[in-house]
C-alpha cells in the first residue's frame, strides 16, 4: 500500500472498471451471459473422466502452485483486483466454474514451473455451477494446496450509485430492483465472506487505491507470516466493514477541545504528545500491543495472514490517528508487516 492510502480522497464513488468508471461484471453482458456447458466436457472427454488430482505422477509438490480465488460483491472491484494480479504476474482466469478449479492447479503444477500462481476469480455470474465452490475449497484443502481468498465488499449505497450510473441490472436483481439483487447476492456469499483470508471494503476506494492495496499484499517476493493494516477511522462515520479488530480511544480527552491543537491531526507531535500524556494512554497501548501479540500467534497458527486493526475516534483526526501510528511502529518493531490507513482524517 502506498502513501496515498494515508489521506481521504475527495471524489470517491468510482466503480473499478477501465470503461468509464462501469462495474465490472455489469458492463459486459457476453461475459455475464455466457453459457458453462464446457465445464460437463472438461470434466467428461470421451467417456473418461478427466482426473483434477492436483498432483499427478511425476510432479513434484513443490510444483503445485500458489492459488488465490477472487470473489465478492458485483461492482465492488473483482476485476481491479485480477487485473492487479495479472500486472504482477499471476495467471488469471476469470469467471471459471468453481468445478474446474482443482483442474486449473492440476494443468499449472504440469507447466513446469511455467504457471507458479494462479488467481481465479469467481462469483455469482456462474448461477449454479457457484454451488460447486464449497466442494472445491474442500477437495483443494485435502490436498494441501496453499490457496486464499481474497473478498470484494462495498456498501449497498455505494453499489447501488455505480449500478446506477452506467445504468445497469445487478446480475441477480431479476424483474426486482438493484437493492434486491445486492441483497441475494449477499446472502449467496455470506459464508465466503467469513472464510475470507482478506476482505477489502471498497466503498470510499477509488481504482488506484484499491490497486495499491492488492499491490501491497501481494507484490512482494517473499510472503510474510503476518500482514497487518491498521486503520484509524471516526465513529461518526460508521465502523470499517472490512475491521477484523475494533478499538475505541473516546475514553481519552478529545484535543478537539483544544483550541491550539484543534486544526492539526495525530500526525502532528503536539497533538500525538497531548494524547499519550492522557492517564491511561500508554497503558492501552502496551496492553493492547500485548493482546495483540497472542492474537497474531492464533491467526500464524490458523494460516490466516492478514488482519485490519481499527482504531477509532470520535471523528477520525486526533485520537486513532496518534494511537493508530504508534500501535503500526510497535507492530512494525516486533516483525509484523504493517501498513497506517487513516480513513477519515480531513473529512471534517
């Protein structure tokens, strides 16, 4: 993640598409519409049954590839998010009936080491064949394939808009309204949204942003145990859906009140010095960096690898941001693979 992510962005309502802000699976009707009879002859040729063992005789295990599947809600930025991995390099395939995914390692663990990672993005466009993904993460998981899913959420609110501007049906909306389809689609994906390795709230992202995020978990050469991304946030505007920790600094004296330190933020070191001089201050922070130590610990023993820690204020500005900044540099200090976002700041 880049430095951007840091600062709010003024016009924030995009919908992760190359074609004039349009949402990715709304804009291309051949590709919503398009018929999966070739999962039945990937799966059948010539009678025989084509085996999805994904490691075959004579391939190594160590050749197997890595999997990431993409899924999540429509016009959220599955396609951003595949386009992101292609430019580094993964294997995309997108829309692939989740039958044919144990399939797909299998012909990459063959390429030699030609096909060493492979991003497959699913969703509800598939209609029934989406049934299939539960018996798929299964069966990959019985063969100790190293996959993970990355989860694509935004509000209603915000898919509603960019449904609206370009003027498109929700996949699932039928002879209903927008809302409608959003709200079957959910509750198609509740129970992926929960196996989620990362969830990335996409509402107030525009298309770069939500780049530097894919780019910051997966750019680099070597995976780290343990990716952390602690964001500040106010309460007033609503909880970060994509949290997976939620801490509240409100008990603290807000600097708000303070007519000198007023218009700077927690970036600042008298605002940051205010707040950890406030009783108790210092104490959260080595209690919570200790907590969060035996959190990080179960998450590495479960092979979870990211995690979002919110810290919220009453508007976002001076509180969770100072926490949020020391809390990141502790993190950082004990190994940790940490990135600072500060949703709110400069919103009021």
């Amino acid at each position: 993640m880049t430095e951007r992510d840091a600062h709010p962005t003024a016009q924030r309502d995009p919908a992760f598409s190359e074609t004039q802000g349009e949402p990715e699976e709304a804009h291309d009707e051949a590709r919503q519409d398009r018929p999966h009879e070739a999962e039945a002859e990937a799966v059948q040729e010539n009678g025989a049954e084509v085996s999805t063992d994904v490691t075959p005789a004579g391939v190594p295990e160590a050749a197997i590839p890595e999997l990431v599947i993409i899924s999540g809600m429509s016009g959220a930025g599955r396609s951003t998010a595949a386009k992101c991995l292609e430019d580094l390099g993964w294997f995309v395939v997108d829309n692939l009936p989740p039958a044919l995914i144990p399939t797909m390692v299998e012909l990459g663990a063959r390429s030699q080491g030609n096909v060493a990672r492979i991003a497959v993005v699913v969703d509800v466009r598939g209609r029934r064949f989406f049934d299939n993904l539960r018996e798929s993460l299964a069966d990959l998981d019985s063969r100790s394939v190293t996959r993970r899913i990355v989860f694509l959420e935004s509000s209603d609110d915000a898919l509603v808009r960019r449904f609206e501007s370009v003027r498109r049906p929700h996949p699932l909306q039928g002879d209903g309204r927008i809302v409608d389809g959003i709200a079957a689609e959910r509750e198609l994906l509740r129970e992926l949204r929960g196996d989620a390795d990362l969830v990335i709230d996409t509402s107030s992202l525009n298309v770069h942003e939500l780049r530097a995020k894919m780019d910051a978990q997966f750019a680099g050469e070597e995976e780290p145990e343990l990716r952390a991304t602690v964001m500040s946030f106010g309460f007033k505007y609503g909880l970060p859906v994509d949290a997976d920790l939620v801490a509240d600094m409100r008990f603290l004296p807000n600097p708000h009140w303070v007519p000198e330190l007023r218009p700077y933020t927690g970036l600042n070191e008298e605002v940051s010095a205010y707040v950890f001089n406030q009783p108790g201050a210092k104490e959260f922070l080595d209690r919570y960096a200790e907590l969060l130590r035996l959190i990080a610990t179960g998450y590495r023993r479960e092979g979870k690898r990211y995690v979002t820690i919110a810290i919220g204020c009453t508007g976002g500005k001076h509180r969770s941001v100072a926490v949020s900044e020391k809390l990141a540099a502790r993190l950082a200090a004990e190994g940790v693979e940490t990135v600072v976002v500060h949703r709110d700041m400069g919103r009021e």
